[in-house]
C-alpha cells in the first residue's frame, strides 16, 4: 500500500468517525457529500475544458425528482428516492446536453448558464406544481420499509452518502480509465486528432455530460432528503458557481479533489458564520485566497505532496 492509499484510507476512516466524536457535524458533512457530487460531476466537465455554470439545474432536478417521488408517487424508501431522482437528473442531462456539447469554451458556459437560469425560473413560477418559491417539502423517508425517526435516518444517511462516495469514486475512476474517459480528455487537448482517429467528440462529450449530470442529480436527492426541503434556489446560477469553485478549489487532478473541497469549504463557512456572523464573508473569501495562491493544483494537490507522488501525463487518481 502507498503512501496516498494510507492517506485516502485515513481521511475514510476519519469521515466514519466524525460524527461520533463531533455530532453536530454529520449534517455538515451529509451536506458537503451531497455538493461533492455534483463538483465531481463538474470536474469531469472541466477535464475536457468546458466550464458548466448551470449544473445546478441537475443537482435541482435530483431534489425535485426526491420530493415528488415521495410526495406525489408514494415512493419511500431512500434507495428508490436515489436510484430514481439519479435517473431522471441523467435523462435531463443528455437531452439537454445533445445541444449544448455542440459548442465550446465561454458558449458552452454562457448556454448552460441560459438554460439553468430558465430551469429556475420553471420551478419559481409553477406554484402548483413545484410550491413556488415555498418550495417542497421531503418527508422522511423509509428504509426497506422500516420507519425511523429523523435523528435515526440522518445518521443512515450519512453513512449511505459515505459509501456512495467510494462506490462512485471507483466508478468515475473506471470511467476515466476507459476509452471513453481518454477520449473527453482528448477534447481539451486535440480534439481535431480525436475526430481523424474516428472517435465522435460529440458522442464522447455526451455521455461525459450525462455521468456529469447523474452525479449532480444524486447529490440534490441526498441534499433534499437531509435538509427536507426543496427550494427554487437549487437551481440558481450561485449553486453552479459554487460547484465550479467547490471543483477547482479541490483541483481536478483527482477524484477525491472535488469532495475535499466540498467539505472545506462547508466547515470553513459553518465555522466562520457559528463564530464570526458579521465576517463570515471575508474570512471564506481570505481563506479561498490562500488556498489559491498557495495550492495551485487545489486541495488535491496538497495530498499530492504528503503522499510524495508525481502527476503522470495528467493521469486520474482517486
């Protein structure tokens, strides 16, 4: 075992114990998991040189997809909730993205961004359907039909949230393995070559934006199910910006990246708002200038140096 797969295994175990030693940080932390997933989503995006400033739209569509599902159609049971809001998230993404992969750089971003922004505008005024901006409420769900009290399935949630993490992990570093993930790389870097080799840049951009979107979508149904509530402002351009910065402050270099992001920048702002009301602004955004200025590569690059390991030709880790 390397000195980066003992790093990774610490910080899992020290995920696992954190509620136990500091209760009142499993909600932070469910929630940190949650956005993690739709910076991965974020990240996969930016490996092939597109930013996406509307992935809120997915990590909306999941919540959406948690609160009818357990409101309006009866389903209860978390990992239907998840399974299902995954589902309808990635089916919103490629249809969507079989127009937007057509374009690049700031038209790519610009165009999500459009669209999101009509997203949100869908769910602010359908008061009928979505609760306007009263929003939705998400009841608890079951768990293979078993009914626990709220205390009980937050602390379910959160270790199912850790091991989707791990699963999804795998997963994306599989993926980034596989031709297809070569081949979204191979966009950034020589997408005119990737066409003479015969490989359809809009086709391997497709499912890249589909997986991106599936991971957004998963990580709104986590956050809708915790918090219990769902709100318009899922899918405003703000929570896409965050997902972006969550992303390039964890550096996408390596899988991990994103969430270690996610969860800095979630205790950094719960700290500084429990501590510090009138300067939590300014001590996120000092503290985001550090990390910028001193760790290039992100959070993950500071693993990089604890670990000792070098970058080989950009090659993905976990």
């Amino acid at each position: 075992m390397t000195r980066f797969h003992i790093i990774l295994a610490t910080g899992l175990v020290a995920m696992v114990l954190a509620p136990l030693v500091f209760p009142s940080i499993q909600f932070v932390l469910t929630i940190a998991m949650a956005k993690g997933f739709a910076a991965l989503g974020v990240a996969l995006l930016l490996r092939a040189g597109l930013i996406s400033l509307g992935h809120a739209m997915f990590f909306a569509a999941g919540a959406y997809g948690a609160a009818f599902l357990a409101t309006r159609l009866g389903v209860t049971d978390i990992l239907l909730i998840l399974l299902l809001s995954t589902v309808l998230a990635t089916v919103v993404g490629l249809i969507v993205g079989m127009f937007l992969v057509r374009y690049r750089a700031i038209f790519f971003a610009m165009l999500n961004l459009a669209v999101s922004m009509v997203a949100y505008s869908l769910v602010s005024k359908f008061y009928g359907i979505t609760g306007g901006t009263d929003g939705i409420g998400v009841p608890v769900p079951t768990v293979f039909g078993a009914v626990l009290d709220k205390a009980a399935f937050d602390n379910l949630l959160y270790y199912l949230a850790l091991v989707l993490v791990v699963v999804v992990g795998v997963f994306v570093h599989r993926y980034l393995h596989s031709p297809l993930g070569h081949a979204l790389s191979a966009v950034h870097t020589n997408e005119v070559r990737l066409e003479y080799l015969g490989v359809s840049a809009w086709s391997a951009l497709l499912v890249g934006y589909g997986i991106s979107a599936a991971l957004a979508g998963l990580g709104g149904a986590i956050a809708a199910t915790s918090i219990g509530h769902v709100l318009p402002e899922y899918a405003f351009w703000t929570e896409s910006g965050h997902f972006v910065l969550t992303a390039v402050l964890g550096g996408i270099a390596g899988i991990a990246g994103p969430l270690l992001g996610s969860i800095f920048l979630e205790v950094v702002h719960t700290a500084a708002v429990g501590y510090f009301a009138e300067a939590w602004n300014m001590i996120v955004g000092i503290t985001l200038l550090v990390v910028i200025f001193f760790l290039p590569r992100g959070l993950f690059g500071l693993v990089e140096k604890l670990s000792g390991i070098k970058d080989h030709q950009g090659e993905p880790k976990l």
